[in-house]
C-alpha cells in the first residue's frame, strides 16, 4: 500500500500471506473440488474401500465418508471446512456422509464458470438460497411418502438398502434385525414424543473372534468386568441390584490431612474408626437385602469381607455410563449416599446375573430384563480391522432407524430423488427473471452428481444410462434411479430402495449452505505466528513426515 507521499504503508506483518478477490474463490473451489473426488469413488453398493494410515503407524480400512475425511490432514481452510460438514452430517443424521461432500464439490464446481464470466457471488449465492428453498419444498410435499412405523419388514427394508452400500451389506438381514432390535428397546414416549438415546444406551461391545452372524442384541447390559472377591457368587437369577456413586471404602479427605499421634492407642483408635466406618456403610448396603452392588468407586477389602459374609457379589470401578445404562435395564436408582438407600432403588427388574469368560476376559452379563430401555449390542468379527469397519456401518443403520421411527417420511434411493428435484428445479428455473436462473439452473445440474457417481462406480456408460434415466422422468417415471450393483435403471419402488427423507433434507441444506459459505470468502489472510513458536519442538506428526522423507 503507499500513501500521498508514495511512501509504502506496511499493514499486515511481513510474515502474513494474504490473498483476496477471484484468486481465493478459485482456490477455495479447487481445494473443495479435491476433497469431494478423494471420496466419490466411495459412493453407492460397488463403492472402494480407503486404506489410511495415521501418525502413529495405525490403519483404518473403510468406505465411510466421515471417517475417511477425519484421519486426513488437510491444510488449506477450505479442506478444512468440508471435513466439517461431513463430521456435522454424521452427528445429525449418521447417514449421507459421502453424499454431501459430493453434492458440495459439485455445487461449488458449477459456480466456477459463473465467477469467470464476471458474476457477483452475491447473485449466485441468491439463486443458490432461492434453489435450497425450493428444494426442500418439493421434498417435503411432492416426492416424500409416509410410512407407518409399525411396518417392521418396510422399516427393515429401508434400512437394508442403507446398509446394503456398507461393507457389512453380505449380512444386511442381521444388521437391520440388530439395529431395529436396538432402536425399539432404547425408545421411550412421553407426552406424545419419542425419544431415542442410541449413543447412551445402546452401546456397542466389540468381541475378537467368532464370526458377524455371531453378533446379537443383548436384552439387558455386558460390561467388562468381574467381582472383586473370587468367591462370590457368579450366577445369580432374579438378582436384586444396588447402583451406587460412593466408595465402599474410607473417605479420604479432599485437602491434605494431619492427623498428630500423641500416644499408641491413637494410632489404634484412628484405624478402629476407619473399620467402623467401612461396617456402618456396609451394614446400610446390606439392610436392604442386594444380590448385587455396582459402584463407580473402589471397594475396600474389609468391605469386600462384610458383603462376602451378607452373600452379596460386589462389582467396582463401573463407568458412570454403563451404571446409568444398568439402572435403565434393570429399574435401579443410582444412589449417592448409602445412608439414603431404600427399597425402592433396588433393581429387581433383570432375570440373570452372571460372569462370563470370553477370550482372556471377564465380562458381567445383567439379561433377560423384563422391560429393559438400554441394551448392549454384541459384536462379533475375524479381527479388530473388520469389527471397526462393522461397528462404524452398524452406527449408520442405527441412525436410520431411529430417524424412521421419528420421522416416518421416505423417498425413493439409487439416484433417483436426485434426478425428480432436478427436473422440477429446471422447470423452476424459466420462470426466473434476470441472470439469477443460470446459477439457480446449475445447482439443478449439480445433483445429477449421485446418479453420474452411481454409474460411474459401477463401470457403466455413463452419458448412456444417464440420457436413459432422464428420459424415464421426463415421461414421468420419478420412482426410477440407477442399480448401485449392475449400473442399470431401474425403478426404486419395485426394488424396495428407499432412503429417510431426514438424511435427504440434511444433505441438501449442509452441500447449499457450505457452498454458499465458501463463495462468500474473498479474502484470507494466513501465516499468522504466536511468539516463541519458532523455538517450539516439532509435534509427533511432523517427526514421523520427516522421518518418513529420509
């Protein structure tokens, strides 16, 4: 910059980098670009598998989108934020992961030649509002249908064509079995509203070893523990629980503690008092008659002695999840104070308590529970690599259950609600006055992406199976979509491919919205150092690059 004086005006540090105007836009589109064709080829049934490799030597095999974006380190900042919609999309909805990077890519690759032609990005940020708009319209009230919730072979239908583009679709009857299991056995309706907790109550136990059609739905709560003492009882039927969050031990005080010993019989008294401590607590577990004690603390060994003799089998260190999940299963109170404890915190509601020994490990099973609104989810796989990849395809089934069941809307899979929004939306796009319908016609042309990737995956001719699908829905065939297996088109209704109309929604407004952010930067300005940071020791991930480059 220079002033009246032609003298220059240094602004910004001589370390910042700053670029601004076309040149960001392009930069950011690019860098999009690149993320969305690093996934694409994992979309739809004959999608690839990404073999990745972490700092730390470790490898992740998958086709899932969000997990294959969080292990990459990206570093241009728009990278960065498509990274983000695909982990916000996994939270939201679990499912559609690739799907939005994709559609994001591509909206984005359409604006390009609109920013070349000297379009403002604000007029193609308007089309692109006025198109999202438009979209979920004609979601909502042209293409979706209702489903009844109480259909279970249409709910295990929806979800088998969800899974059947995951690794684990060879087994896609047991997943769906295992996730509807799950979704209903975690459901709770009050005043009219569903509530459904997977990620609190429905936990997942990966087991090394046997085989996936091993896997099964616990009606109840398995945890990896045993009881700390070798003789107590191991199998107990219709045991009666106690949950606690206090320590069947002495209580140490918060702060440092002096305690001044003047004479030996102190000493004595100081551990009398301890012992009786531990027996007041015991004697107030033992008053209301348990099978069994969980505690989030630790169990002293004179704890151990009391409750042993009382025939009471006492399980420590729980997680405060899984204890919430046993009061959930089996109708216990979790209960802080033993001096509150009552016969109404008891659990009596689980039919078995038993310890089992899988591999080199103990585990504690609470099943057979009679309404049990928690469940553990078993599974089983030759390996670590394999039981990853299932769980992480098992989380996306879950999901899609549970979205039906809150929201009991579908629309036709394979690429062919894609194709119905784009035709309407290009039908749309004449009405519009002015230059704002070319960029609105574009994003119509973008989601002509899944249906091309689908094709594309599969080996197919591409520009032919395409004109064929656009001719079936220009003469009304809005239900007909591309075959993620073979590549041909077919009609979705007649195959049973449905997706949630949630994930749809969710996918439109995440691709749109994160395009119309990224078209919105016109400048950034990077290179930004703290003090010191030249002095600092390079981190781990640096050391290994370096050392790889050796």
């Amino acid at each position: 910059m220079f002033g009246p004086g032609s003298s220059p005006i240094v602004v910004l540090s001589q370390n910042t980098k700053r670029d601004s105007g076309k040149k960001v836009q392009k930069e950011n589109i690019q860098a999009a670009k690149a993320i969305a064709d690093v996934i694409r080829t994992c979309l739809g049934p004959q999608a690839m598998l990404k073999m990745l490799m972490d700092p730390m030597g470790g490898i992740v095999m998958t086709n899932d989108g969000n997990a294959i974006l969080r292990e990459i380190t990206v570093q241009h900042p728009a990278g960065k934020s498509m990274i983000e919609i695909a982990r916000t999309q996994d939270e939201e909805v679990g499912d559609g992961t690739t799907s939005v990077i994709v559609l994001a890519g591509e909206i984005l690759a359409t604006a390009e030649p609109f920013l070349e032609q000297g379009m403002h990005p604000t007029v193609i940020i308007r089309a692109y509002r006025q198109a999202l708009e438009d979209m979920v319209a004609i979601l909502n009230d042209q293409i979706s249908i209702e489903l009844d919730r109480n259909d279970r072979t249409k709910l295990a239908q929806v979800v088998k064509s969800c899974v059947g583009t995951k690794f684990i679709g060879r087994w896609s009857d047991l997943v769906c079995d295992i996730a509807l299991d799950a979704v209903h056995t975690v459901m709770l309706e009050e005043n009219g509203r569903r509530e459904i907790d997977i990620k609190r109550y429905a936990k997942v136990e990966k087991l090394p070893g046997g085989s996936i059609e091993d896997s099964t739905v616990l009606k109840g709560v398995m945890i990896n523990k045993d009881v700390t003492h070798p003789k107590m009882r191991r199998y107990i039927k219709n045991p009666r629980i106690v949950l606690l969050d206090c320590p069947l031990e002495y209580k140490k005080g918060e702060s440092q503690t002096n305690v001044e010993i003047l004479k030996d019989t102190d000493f004595t008294r100081m551990l009398e008092l301890e012992e009786e401590y531990i027996k007041k607590v015991c004697e107030d577990v033992i008053a209301v008659k348990p099978d069994v004690v969980f505690t989030e603390k630790g169990v002293a060994d004179l704890a151990q002695h009391y409750l042993l003799k009382a025939g009471i089998s006492a399980i420590r260190r729980v997680r405060k999840s899984d204890n919430n999940r046993i009061a959930r299963a089996c109708g216990a109170t979790v209960v802080y104070r033993t001096e509150e404890l009552r016969e109404e915190d008891v659990g009596t509601g689980a039919a078995l308590f038993e310890i089992k020994k899988i591999g080199d490990e103990y585990f504690c099973f609470i099943t057979e529970c009679k309404d049990p609104k928690a469940c553990t989810i078993i599974l089983r796989g030759a390996s670590k690599d394999v039981l990853n990849e299932t769980e992480r395809n098992l989380q996306d089934a879950l999901h899609v259950a549970r979205n039906l069941l809150i929201e009991p809307k579908l629309v036709p899979g394979g690429g062919a609600v894609e194709m119905s929004v784009s035709r309407l939306l290009s039908e749309k796009a004449a009405g519009l006055a002015g230059v704002e319908q070319w960029p609105y016609k574009a994003v119509a042309q973008a989601l002509e992406i899944i249906p091309r990737t689908l094709a594309q995956n599969c080996g197919a001719n591409t520009i032919r199976t395409l004109t064929a699908l656009r001719a079936k829905h220009a003469t009304g065939g809005t239900t007909w979509g591309i075959d993620g297996e073979t590549g041909k088109v077919v009609d979705m209704q007649e195959r049973g491919i449905w997706e949630p109309l949630t994930v749809k929604l969710q996918t439109y407004k995440t691709a749109v919205e994160t395009a119309i952010l990224l078209l919105r930067i016109d400048d950034i300005v990077s290179g930004i150092k703290k003090k010191g940071a030249e002095n600092e020791p390079p981190k781990p991930s640096q050391v290994s690059e370096e050392s790889m480059k050796e």
